[in-house]
C-alpha cells in the first residue's frame, strides 16, 4: 500500500534543522518523497540514502525525481498533480522519461497507468480516503465556511456548531474505519485521533486555516489558492529548480535502499560520510520507541543530527521523554509543525 502520496509533513521543521548541521549526507524515510525532496536543494549534501520497508514508497519518489529532472518545473507540477493536466498529457510526459526509470520503478509504473494518468499525488492511501471524505465534510459544514476558511482572523463568523460536531464525530476511531481508512496510524488501538481536531481546531482559532498546507489538503485536495509564502518548499519553483540544477550538475546523489531503518543503519554502520543527518519521518506511527533507542544506538559513535516525528500513536508527554534516545540531549521543535498534528524531535551527537 502507498500509504500517503501528497505534502504531509511541514518539512520547513526538517530543513532548518538541517542547515544549522552542515551534514554531507542524508538518510531519510521515503515516505510520499516531499520530505525528502525539501531537504535536496541544500548544496552541503552530496549523498542521499532513502529508506522504506515499503517498495512502492521508493518508486514513487524515483518517478517524481525523474519527472523533475527531464520536465520542466511547470511540467513536473501537473504531472504530479499539483496543476490540472489532462490525463493523456500527464501519460505523454511519462512516456518521455519513464527508461530513465530503475527497471523495477519503471514496471511499477507501467503497469499503473491510472495512476499517472490521475496525478500520482492523488493516488496515495491517506488522499484517497480524502477524497471520500471531502465532500461531506464540505457539504455538512456550508458555504459560511468555504467563505472564511479563505479569509485570515474570522473566528468569530465560524460556523461553531456544525464545526464542533464535526470534529466532535472526527475525534472517534470506528468513524475513519466506517470511512475506509485502513492506515495502522489512523485505526490502531493506540492511535489518539482526537489529536487530529485538535489540531484542526487551534488552526481555526488561531485563523491559520488558510495558511496551512494540511487544511488545504483536507478541506481543498489542492494547495493552489495559498498564498506562495505558504506553500512547502518541496512545492516551490525556486527549490525544485535547484534541485533540478543539482541533479544536472551530478552534484547530488540518490540512492534507494529497500530496508526498514534500523537493517540499514547496521549494515553500513562506519560507511557512511560525517556528519550525517537522519529524517525518520514518522516513524513511530509503525515502529515503538525500543526500535528508535536501537537505531540510536547502532549510530552512537557518529556524528549525526536524529529526527523524528509521532502523529497519532506513541505521542510523547512531557514525563515520558525519558523513554526515548538520548533524552538529556532532546529538542522538541513540534511549536514549529504547522499542522498542530505532529509532534517533532531532534537530538544530536557531536564526536
């Protein structure tokens, strides 16, 4: 399953924190690849070693930085889906580059035109029940809404009532299963939901709705009505075309390595250029807090800057940091995460 597809993680976290390292490589999660993508334009890193369990993670991120490097950034923004494209435009544009594809992410792809032909930024797990969703959502909650959802500090003309018994049925798990949503971090035992309203509902207070990438997501499907200060840098023209320029310019290598974290960092433990800089993503969505203190562990004689983030399962109180790595030496960036929905840590190791 491809789990998430679009932006669902604030990387601007992530990217501050890595050019405060200086860091010569990046290990990262592959995730939806957005991430990832938001941290290649910085010209310190020379190597990239992106990581997942999950196979189709990886070819969907070699799909979008091979449509990155042979189509023009406008080009690359509809054919990922961002931008409207008709679908046997988006199929010509992969038919241009699809043999720069690994054999296997090339395989993988033809054998799914429909989701080159829809937007690959559409077809993820997470943005499918999304699009169930959406329309009820805005249905129930009325014009009154889409009008100040566009407009910044207009709190006090919310539709409370029919916003709060929203969120109100949102905070139950059964309501994302009823809804087809099959994510071990949404419809686990363990995974807090309520944390998502929350959220939701700080931003409306705050009349950051708007300026939130996840609330375009959730309420919109697209994020081209925000403002372009807003919008993630994996979005924006002035990165991706210094990525493109990077990659032209061989100054920026990718490598794809089909393993879960923990597996990699042990089979190239003292291999890897110093110092280097971990994007674990949410990882803690499917693995607990022993598995991150191994990884830890194995990376111990490295100098290393560890991220990583919680969503909706093992989300960490104050009293509990001391169930994670190196906890004396932990930062806590979630103040920074402006979807309110994931909390966000760091700890670095100088040797």
């Amino acid at each position: 399953m491809l789990y998430y597809s679009h932006v669902n993680e604030d990387s601007r976290v992530e990217r501050n924190l890595l050019r405060a390292t200086n860091s010569n490589t990046i290990v990262a999660v592959a995730g939806s690849g957005e991430r990832v993508i938001a941290l290649l334009d910085d010209e310190a890193v020379g190597q990239v070693h992106v990581v997942d369990v999950n196979e189709e993670a990886l070819f969907l991120l070699q799909l979008k930085l091979s449509a990155l490097e042979l189509l023009s950034t406008e080009n690359y923004l509809s054919f990922c889906g961002h931008h409207p494209a008709k679908a046997g435009q988006r199929k010509a544009w992969f038919d241009q580059f699809k043999n720069k594809l690994p054999p296997a992410a090339q395989n993988h792809w033809q054998n799914n035109p429909a989701s080159i032909e829809k937007g690959i930024i559409n077809t993820g797990h997470f943005e499918m029940f999304l699009s169930r969703v959406r329309p009820s959502i805005n249905l129930f909650l009325g014009k009154n809404f889409r009008n100040s959802f566009r407009r910044k500090g207009t709190w006090a003309a919310f539709p409370r009532k029919r916003w709060n018994f929203l969120l109100r049925i949102f905070s139950f798990r059964f309501v994302y299963q009823l809804w087809g949503n099959k994510d071990v971090a949404f419809v686990s035992p363990d995974a807090i939901v309520k944390q998502i309203p929350l959220a939701l509902n700080q931003l409306a207070k705050d009349g950051t709705l708007q300026s939130c990438f996840m609330a375009h997501l959730i309420f919109k499907g697209h994020m081209r009505e925000m403002a372009q200060p807003d919008i993630p840098p994996s979005l924006q023209r002035e990165v991706l075309e210094k990525i493109k320029s990077r990659i032209a310019s061989s100054s920026l290598t990718v490598h794809y390595h089909h393993a879960d974290v923990l597996s990699f960092v042990q089979a190239n433990k003292g291999t890897l250029q110093e110092p280097v800089f971990y994007s674990l993503s949410d990882i803690l969505s499917f693995e607990n807090a022993d598995y991150l203190k191994q990884v830890s562990g194995q990376i111990n004689t490295q100098e290393h800057t560890l991220v990583w983030r919680t969503f909706l399962r093992n989300r960490v109180e104050k009293d509990r940091i001391h169930n994670f790595p190196d906890h004396n030496n932990t930062d806590d960036h979630s103040i920074e995460e402006c979807t309110r929905m994931y909390q966000v840590f760091s700890s670095r190791n100088k040797v």
